[in-house]
C-alpha cells in the first residue's frame, strides 16, 4: 500500500506540474493580447474550491473550501414574475446587472482573474472569456461579442493562444530533458557491456531468442542501446537480429507480426540484462539467515543443478515453493552448499546486488552549455519515437495496451527518485503537448483546425457549430477516458 501511495503522489505532482504550466501557457497569450480571462484553477472544482483568490481594487481577496462563484445569469422574468420560455420551452435567461449584486460579490469585478485550486486533483483549467470550452457558457455565447474576448481577437491572435499550451509543455520537457543532463548526464548500458547476455519474454524466445543472447545489430545497424532494441523491433518492425549466442555470431529472423505478439502478451519489458546472483544483504529472521547465508555469498548451484544468473537462480526459487534446497554458492573462493528453506512466495530473505555492480555502464557528462542542445535532442529524439509508436495502437493488440491514470502511475518508482521523476514528467509534457494537437474538438488541436481552416477560407465557423463539435469532442474524450481506466480495471483484477 505504501508504494501505491508514493506512487500516486508521483503522478499527481507530476501532472499538476505539466497541467498548471499547460494552463498558463493559454493565460499568457490570453493576457498578451488583453482577452480576459475568467477563472484559472489548478484541479477540478465541482461545487466548490479548496482555495479561491481575486485582486479587487489592487488587494487579493481570499477564501478557503468556499463554494463556488454563483452564475452570473438568471431567468427572464415577466411583469407576472413569470419566466419567459423561448420556443423550445427553456428559460431565457439575461446577465444579473451589476449594481444588483452585493457589495462583496466578486462578480462585480470580472475583468480580474479568479485563481484557485479544486478538490478533485486531476487536471484544470484556464476559461476565457467568449470561447466555447469545456465550461459550455453558451449564455455568453449569445450576447455580442465584446472587445476583451476571445472570439473578437484576429485568428492569428486566436491560434497562438489556443497553442499557448502546447508550447509550453514542449518548451517544459526540454527544459527538463536539459536541467536532466546537466545535473545527472546521460547513463546507459551499452548492448555489448551486457556480457552476460539478455533475459527474454517468453514470446521472445519461441520466436527464435535464446536466454543468453547478446545482440550485435538489426536489419545491418548497430544499436547502442535496450531503447534501440525495442524501437527498432516493436516499432520498426525489423526483422534480421545479429547476435552472438554461447560465443559465436549468429542471425535469428523475426516473424513480421512479432511486436503485435510482445503487445498481445502485456510482458512490461521485451528484454532485461543478466546478471550473477550474488547476495549483497540477508534479510534478519528470514530462512536465509536462518540457514547461515552471508553478504558476497554468490549463488552457483540448487539441488545440483548448475545455475548462477539471477533470473534463472529466481525461477527455481519459484519453482521450489515451499520447500528445502541444496543452495550451492561459492564463499571466500570455495564451493559451499547449505540447506536452505524457500518460502510460499518464491523467497529466501536475501537482497542481491544490483546490475552495475557486474555491468559496466556508459555515462555522458554534459556542461551546462552542452547540456541545452543534448537535452534538446533528447526531447525531441524521444518525441519521435513516441509518435512512432502510436500506430500500434491501431492494432488489435496495440488497443488493449491503451492505459489511463493507473497505467502512467504504473511508471514511476516505488520510491521517490528525483531523476526518474524529473525523466518522466518530461516525457509525460512531450505526450501532453502531442496529444493536444490531435484534431479532435474539445482538445487544443480541434480549435486549431478549425482557425487554420477559417485563415484559409476566410469564413470564421459559427459559435453554434463550434458548441456542437465541442460537445462531441467532449463525449468522444470522455469515451476514451472511460476506455483507457477500464483497461487499468481489467488488468488489475482479471489478469495477472
């Protein structure tokens, strides 16, 4: 439960960074051009605020856990205090006048900002004035447009300040893809310092790969690194591996439905570095120490059987749940072996070293100068690969791989790392940044489309067909949001 919980706390920092900056993006453009903006709110506020504060007569006004603004429009009303229906039976409905509000109403100031942060800590929003959006105003739609809102700016005004977002959290990840390389460089494990050979999916291996192999190049180009591998095999879908299986080259041909295969099966990595299983910490009270194991034992041998690799040493402490082996190891250069007891859970209560204690990683340093176009290719390096890898998703496979919240949550560590948090934050603003600019109403890239198109044609598209595709765009975002979390439901309780 703890590592949900430092995980959940990961991803709501993460994307209330990438929000917020996101929103302030579309604010400052806004402000740019004096178009007014009406509310600016981190997280989601139904009903009412966890913190609401606006800057009346030059003095910040604040209020906690208060209940939101009420509506500035009311019904139309009659002579016979009736309220007037148009022809389709709804209440016409007209804008409270301002010296009818109280003294303290902060709707008589709606030229300032309201700022504030919701309860609900997914999202947020920016909602300017006189633009259709997800608040769906449509009573301010009806009136005049009027010199401060959106929907009297120039389209060029419009565009930059609908985009406003995108470039931020483009501009966000490369900035911090930098500020990474400054401060930490670049560290990676060269696929020919994984001496010991690479671990395989299941699926890998009935499709040729062999536990042990050490990959050279695919389809004649060398890959430096794990993400090359991938890339170019799930992605690419290359087909020609070299690699050296026990010391001699070798090439392996790859079906071409290999990658929807990897996808079907859900494995979370296609491939992981061997390593000797050599025992850096022994757990108090547990069968191992029981048993009189002791740190820099390495693990040769169980009941007789020749393993020393530390996947192969954990498969057969699966395989011998519950009962007693013969563990062979080797201590101060001599052969040992002990009776050891393995638990219900596959365990001995032995904490192993970690792979760079065997493999030797390549780091680059970077100064701060070297540091900004490094991390400038890097986001966008990583930018490309992501939108590579969105044609998977229009596979059968590749659909059942889309995730929601659980699955983006599923990234971070279990504890709290500052360069992987910092890592994927960036890669989640490059993902934020692109999938805005689909164009899909409701999303910044809808209203792009349709600015672009009335640029081109000169015809601007009118505020009624704009609420309508917004409020397709909307059910059509809250059907893949819906689609997403269930994949998260089905994977958590079903399959396992």
């Amino acid at each position: 439960m703890e590592t949900f919980w430092i995980k959940a706390a990961q991803l709501i920092v993460s994307l209330s960074i990438i929000i917020f900056l996101h929103e302030l993006g579309h604010f400052g453009f806004a402000r740019l051009f004096k178009t007014r903006v009406d509310k600016f709110y981190l997280f989601f506020n139904p009903l009412f605020s966890l913190i609401r504060c606006k800057k009346i007569n030059g003095k910040w006004q604040y209020k906690f856990f208060s209940r939101n603004v009420p509506d500035k429009y009311r019904p139309v009303k009659n002579s016979m205090d009736e309220v007037v229906k148009d022809a389709n039976g709804k209440p016409l409905m007209e804008e409270i006048p301002l010296e009818e509000l109280p003294a303290n109403d902060w709707r008589q100031n709606p030229e300032s900002t309201e700022w504030g942060i919701g309860w609900l800590p997914f999202g947020g929003y920016c909602k300017i004035a006189g633009m259709i959006d997800e608040s769906m105003d449509v009573e301010a739609m009806k009136k005049p447009a009027q010199p401060h809102e959106f929907r009297s700016q120039k389209a060029w005004k419009r565009l930059l300040i609908i985009t406003g977002g995108v470039i931020v959290n483009f501009i966000t990840a490369l900035v911090i893809f930098t500020m990474i390389l400054f401060v930490w460089g670049k560290s990676y494990l060269p696929m020919q310092n994984a001496k010991y050979g690479m671990q395989f999916t299941e699926v890998a291996l009935k499709n040729g790969f062999k536990n042990g192999d050490i990959i050279l190049n695919i389809n004649g180009q060398h890959v430096e690194n794990q993400g090359d591998v991938v890339e170019k095999l799930l992605i690419d879908k290359a087909q020609s591996v070299a690699i050296i299986r026990d010391g001699n080259d070798t090439t392996i041909t790859l079906p071409t439905d290999f990658s929807q295969q990897i996808l079907a099966a859900q494995s979370k990595q296609f491939m992981d570095p061997r390593f000797p299983f050599v025992i850096d910490d022994v757990v108090k009270k547990s069968p191992a120490n029981s048993a009189g194991l002791l740190k820099g034992d390495s693990i040769i041998a169980i009941n007789n059987k020749p393993v020393s690799i530390f996947q192969d040493v954990a498969q057969e402490f699966s395989l011998n749940k519950a009962k007693i082996i013969q563990l062979g190891i080797i201590r101060a250069g001599a052969p040992v072996t002990l009776p050891v007891a393995v638990d219900s859970t596959g365990k001995i209560g032995v904490y192993p070293k970690a792979p760079d204690a065997f493999l030797t990683e390549k780091t680059i340093q970077y100064g701060f100068l070297a540091s900004i176009p490094a991390g400038i290719s890097e986001g966008v390096a990583k930018l490309v690969t992501y939108v590579k890898s969105m044609k998977l998703l229009f596979t059968k496979a590749g659909a059942t791989q889309i995730g929601g919240f659980g699955t983006i949550g599923s990234l971070f560590p279990p504890v709290w790392d500052w360069q992987s948090f910092w890592t994927l934050t960036a890669f989640i603003s490059l993902i934020l940044a692109f999938m805005n600019i689909l164009p899909i109403p409701a999303l910044d890239g809808g209203y792009m489309l349709f600015i672009l198109v009335e640029m081109i044609t000169g015809r601007k598209p009118s505020d009624k067909f704009l609420e309508r595709a917004n409020t397709i765009g909307f059910f059509i975002l809250i059907a893949l949001l819906l689609y997403a979390n269930g994949n998260d439901i089905i994977r958590l309780f079903f399959k396992h």
